[in-house]
C-alpha cells in the first residue's frame, strides 16, 4: 500500500476489518465468553463495523434484537452491509456517546470494547445512559486500555508517534508541546487510570468483578502496522504535522512500529480490564 492510499484509509478509517485482528479483535472473543446463557437483547456502544454483533448473533441463537450505537457513517454503513443477513435481528443507530440519547431499549446486556478512551473526559454520561438503559440484573461488559504515561501524560501509542514525529525532525522534548498546540490530547491521558474508572462509573453502575490480560501488538512489516495505525486512530494524530507531510508521517510511525518490533519483539504491550457491571 502507497503512503498516499493509507492517507485516505486514515479519514475514513477504512480496512478495520483486517487491522482489528492485532488487537482489538481480542475483546470480542473475551467479552462473549462472559454472556449470560439465552441473552435476549444486546446494544453494542461504539459498535464499528458491527463484528461483535455479528458474532453474538451467531453465537446466541436466543438473542432477538442486538442493536449497535455508533458515531462514524462509514463504519455503520460497512456494518449495515456485514449485518443484512440478520435481517430484523439487527438495528443500528447513529450516536454520538459523548452525548448519548434516550432509546426505546431494555437490553439484558450492553458491550462496550475499546471505545471508552474516545468518550474522555465525558465518560459519566455513557455509563449514566447505561444504569437508565440496562434491564434489572442485566449485564454490562466494557474493557478498558491502561498504557502507562509520563509526566506529560504520553504512552502507549503516543510513545510510537513521538518516535514518528522525532525522525521527522521534530524536537523528541518538543513533542508534548506539539500535542498541545494541535489541541490532540494524549491517549495515554484520555485512558484513565483503574481507579479513576471506577469513581466515575460508581454513581451509575455497580463493579461485579473483573478480568485483566496484557495485550501484545505484533507486527510483520512496517506497512501492517501504518495500516493499523490510520484503521484504529484514522487522522486523530496525523492532524499534528502539515497535510503536505501526512504520507511521511503514517510512513514514520510504521518505521517506528516496525524498530520497536525488532528491538523488543512487540510493539506495545498493555494492561486491558474487562469489568463485569451490573444496575446497582
Ligand atoms: C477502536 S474502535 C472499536 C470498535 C469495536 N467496538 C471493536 O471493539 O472492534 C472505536 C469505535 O468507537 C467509535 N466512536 C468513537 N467515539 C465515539 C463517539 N463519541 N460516539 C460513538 N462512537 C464513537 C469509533 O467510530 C469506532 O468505531
């Protein structure tokens, strides 16, 4: 792939399908394994290109209504495209979660997987839609990304950008800076502590437990992970350099990727909690 194709790739966040296998993908299977027996109703929050969907329709025959919430067109038309075969089982709603509104559903179970850090510093309102929403006894299924950060709030995949952004020719002590002047805040800052997590949703919802795994990105070459990169952030870190040099930049954070797998045998490696909430 050209650097100029990953470029359009990055506004329309294209080729999900294929990125989601190095991370994202992970969440699903996690998340499905802990559905009640014989759900009847789901809403999925963020809900892409309508895969966690599709696999709780397949896997729960007994599911007669999952519905998916999302904010981008592009996304919801390829999962339209992904769900037909399901016909009225389905139902998709354009939302923005920030601000979500009220619908017309009792779901025994929401999901929410990779998706929360998009909402900071609004988080509250989603899991308040969700205590209003969520059938009595029903569950909600949310996994959340914890990279560390440092004093300037950067980690995770900001780490991989101030790498692009320095052999760019950037100043690497600049680059927080950077961030700031563009008004692009840090992953590593809208991905809140455990902790944090847990005071805001505790007006909302109860914590009935949780699971944690680390997960591992690997890549194969320099272009899986550009590709990656414009699939999962689309412009959201690009917007930091002048269009003339966004084919170098997803080119540069590729690079970056690709040394980090070669030094370390990863490219990142985080922790991910799966909480297991309830109606309080
Ligand atoms: C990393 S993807 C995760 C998609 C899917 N849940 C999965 O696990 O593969 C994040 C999704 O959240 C959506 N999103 C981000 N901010 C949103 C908002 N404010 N309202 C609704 N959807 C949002 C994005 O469009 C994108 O589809």
């Amino acid at each position: 792939m050209t650097a100029s194709a990953v470029e359009i790739q990055s506004r329309t966040l294209a080729g999900y399908a294929d990125a989601s296998r190095l991370r994202q993908v992970h969440d699903r299977d996690w998340v499905l394994d802990l559905f009640p027996d014989d759900p009847r109703s789901l809403v999925d929050l963020g809900s892409g290109i309508g895969q966690l969907l599709q696999a709780a329709l397949e896997r729960f025959p007994s599911l007669q209504l999952a519905a998916g919430l999302e904010r981008s067109e592009h996304r919801i038309a390829e999962a339209a495209d992904r769900l037909r075969p399901y016909g009225a089982r389905t139902v998709l709603h354009q939302a923005d979660l920030t601000d979500p509104e009220a619908l017309p559903l009792r779901p025994d179970v929401v999901t929410m997987t990779s998706v929360l850090h998009w909402l900071f510093p609004h988080e509250e309102r989603v899991f308040a839609w969700v205590g209003r929403h969520l059938a009595p006894g029903g569950r909600f299924l949310l996994t959340t990304y914890h990279p560390a950060r440092d004093e300037h709030g950067l980690g995770g995949e900001d780490e991989i950008v101030r790498d692009a952004l320095t052999a760019l020719g950037a100043d690497r002590g600049e680059v927080p800076g950077l961030f700031a002047r563009a008004g692009t805040l840090p992953i590593a800052t809208r991905t809140r502590t455990a902790d944090d997590l847990a005071r805001v949703l505790r007006p909302h919802l109860a914590v009935a437990g949780h699971l944690e795994r680390d997960a591992v990105v690997t890549v194969d070459s320099a272009e899986q992970y550009a590709h990656f990169h414009a699939a999962t952030f689309g412009d959201y870190y690009s917007r930091l350099v002048p269009a003339g040099q966004r084919a170098d930049f997803f080119r540069a954070v590729g690079e970056s990727a690709w040394q980090r797998q070669n030094e370390r045998g990863h490219v990142s490696r985080m922790p991910v909690r799966l909480w297991q909430l309830t109606t309080p």
